[in-house]
C-alpha cells in the first residue's frame, strides 16, 4: 500500500507532490491513520521561509496538525481500534510533559501532510466525537497552546477567572473559546475594529470585552480600568519584550503571565523595570510550549463535557489539491481564521 505525501524542497517554499510506500507490516505498536484533515499554522510559513528558529529536516514532510481515522493496527498495538478518530501530538517527545527532549511534527521529523500517516500508538489521542475533521485538526497546536496557557498547576481550567489575550491569532481565539466556556470574562485587543467586532460574537454576550491597541497605545491602562483597577488573572502574552511591561501592568498582584510567543519587536530597551514589577507584583511568568499528551487528554475530555464547537474559528477550507494555495493564504495573512485543508 502506497500513500500520498507532499515534502519540501531544500532552499524553495515549493513542495514536491510524491507517491512512497507505507511500512508492511506495520511497527507492532503503532496506528495507521487515514487523514482527514490538515490545519496550518504560521510555524509551516516560518519552516518554508527558512526563518523557523530550531532544527528542520531539510526534505521532510510539512505541517503538524491533523485528523483521522485508525484503518490499521501493529501487531501490539492496544490503545485504539479500527475506526478510532484520532490526531497525533505535536511534540512526539512530550507525553506526561515531564520529558526533556522534544520532536515536532513538521519541523525535525517528518509532519502529516499526507495521505496517511503511522504513527505510534503513544503519541496520538482520541478527538472528541462531536467535533468535525476540520475542527478537530485546529486542536493539536492552537488549541493545546491555548489549552496550556490558561490550565493551573494542578493542570484544571477553573472557573470565573479573567483573562486578557493579545492578538486574533489562532491561539487568542481558542483561547477565548475555552476561557468563555469555563465562564471566564475575555479582554482582547486588536489593531482592527472589524476584527474586534468580530470576536465579541464568538462568546456570550458582554462576556468579550476589545481593546484596539492602535487608538490605545496605553492598553494596560484601560485593562484596568476595565477591571476596576485591580487587573486580570492571567495574560496569553505573544509579544515578547515589546509588550512585556506593559502585561505586567495589566496583570493583578500574585497574577500570572503565559509567554506563548514573541510577535512583536525584540528590543531589550523595552524591559526597562521588568524585573523590580515581576518582584512588586509576585507576578508568575512561564513559558508556554504547546503540551503534553495527557494534557491534550484533559482539553478533549472538557471539550466533550462542554460540547464546546469550533466551526466559527475555521477560516476557509482547501482541498487537497489546493495545497500550494493554501500555503500562499496562508504566507499573505489573507484569511481571518484557521486555514484547513480537508483530503
């Protein structure tokens, strides 16, 4: 059995449209996954550009981001069975989180743009069954980030909490899906007052509040105002050092910041006082980096008892055989919401 795969070209953004065999038999313990569908996220554009800042294999199968169904079982394989809709994890490495190393789908080791894909049975989960293939594939990255950036120490999304998310990004808006359903009051800021409109319908009403950054440079300040003085729970914080400070200002005394990014420019001068507010406000500060498997288990199992949908967050769908205009979207920033590409 063969199956379709699309691979990269070293040095080009083209990608080479192949035909290559599938293992006979398969790894004992490993799945055989039908692909379904494959979401993009700008770390594919990065990887193709030649910007991505960590390993790449050169001729490697893009993208990290998909859904399916098992049509075939390794000699050993015990966790899933025929039929199961499933998506592989990002990080290969990352299953309790405890793990030291790392291994990303479509950056070191070959992703899932692909017709099939095998995959150890270790490093894939079930979807929830309500959800779509098109949803489904918008989880892996956007939605276990956003899913990592707003879960406690003890890995629980509580209740009540307010959070201020930068950007509309596809880990904001996820984020926002999972914030509001956990009854959480969401601030957003935009450069856009369309954008803004936009993402207010995407939570109960008066439960998304929008910020555009441009006509208010002095966001924390309105953050704040906005939380009678006292400042959010929690930042999703995708800047980096240009926004830093002034997330610390919107976050409360013994807040905490989740870094999932740094879009914004890398200017050292711009922490000025970084450190004496990290201290005055207690405030905690961690690195987000996607998440584990058993964490990607929890969201599923909250998405399901939620029966939280994300069809509204699905941008445009491509077939297959619009692969390289997909990614050129995806390039132009052209399209508001998750690009899909559905096989």
């Amino acid at each position: 059995m063969s199956c379709t795969v699309y691979r990269r070209t070293p040095n080009s953004r083209l990608l080479s449209h192949l035909s290559e065999p599938l293992p006979s038999p398969l790894p004992p313990t490993s799945i055989l996954i039908e692909v379904h569908a494959v979401s993009l996220n700008y770390r594919d554009s990065n990887i193709l550009n030649g910007t991505n800042p960590w390993p790449v294999l050169p001729n490697g199968i893009p993208c990290s981001d998909a859904a399916g169904t098992v049509i075939a079982l390794g000699s050993h394989a015990t966790r899933f069975a025929l039929g199961d809709r499933v998506s592989p994890i990002l990080d290969q490495d990352a299953i309790t989180g405890d793990e030291q190393t790392r291994r990303w789908l479509g950056g070191e080791i070959d992703g899932v743009l692909a017709s099939h894909v095998v995959m150890d049975e270790q490093v894939c989960v079930r979807i929830p069954e309500h959800l779509d293939w098109t949803e489904a594939a918008c989880l892996p990255n956007a939605g276990l980030t956003a899913w990592s950036s707003l879960i406690n120490a003890q890995g629980e999304l509580p209740a009540g909490r307010t959070v201020l998310l930068q950007g509309t990004g596809g880990v904001s808006m996820m984020a926002l899906k999972l914030a509001t359903a956990a009854g959480w009051k969401v601030i957003i800021t935009s450069s856009s007052d369309s954008k803004l409109a936009g993402v207010r319908t995407l939570g109960p009403e008066g439960r998304v509040i929008g910020i555009n950054y441009r006509s208010e440079p002095a966001w924390e300040e309105r953050v704040r105002e906005l939380t009678h003085g006292r400042g959010v729970d929690l930042v999703v914080e995708n800047g980096g050092m240009e926004s830093l400070v002034q997330s610390l200002k919107a976050v409360r005394k013994g807040g905490k910041i989740s870094q999932v990014g740094y879009l914004g420019k890398q200017d050292a001068d711009a922490l000025a006082g970084f450190v004496s507010l990290l201290i005055d406000k207690t405030v905690t500060l961690r690195g987000i980096n996607v998440g584990s498997r058993r964490e990607f288990e929890k969201m599923n199992r909250f998405i399901e008892t939620t029966g939280l949908r994300f069809e509204d967050l699905v941008g445009r769908v491509y077939g297959v055989d619009q692969v390289p205009e997909a990614l050129e979207a995806l390039q132009a920033g052209s399209i508001v919401g998750k690009i899909v590409l559905a096989f």
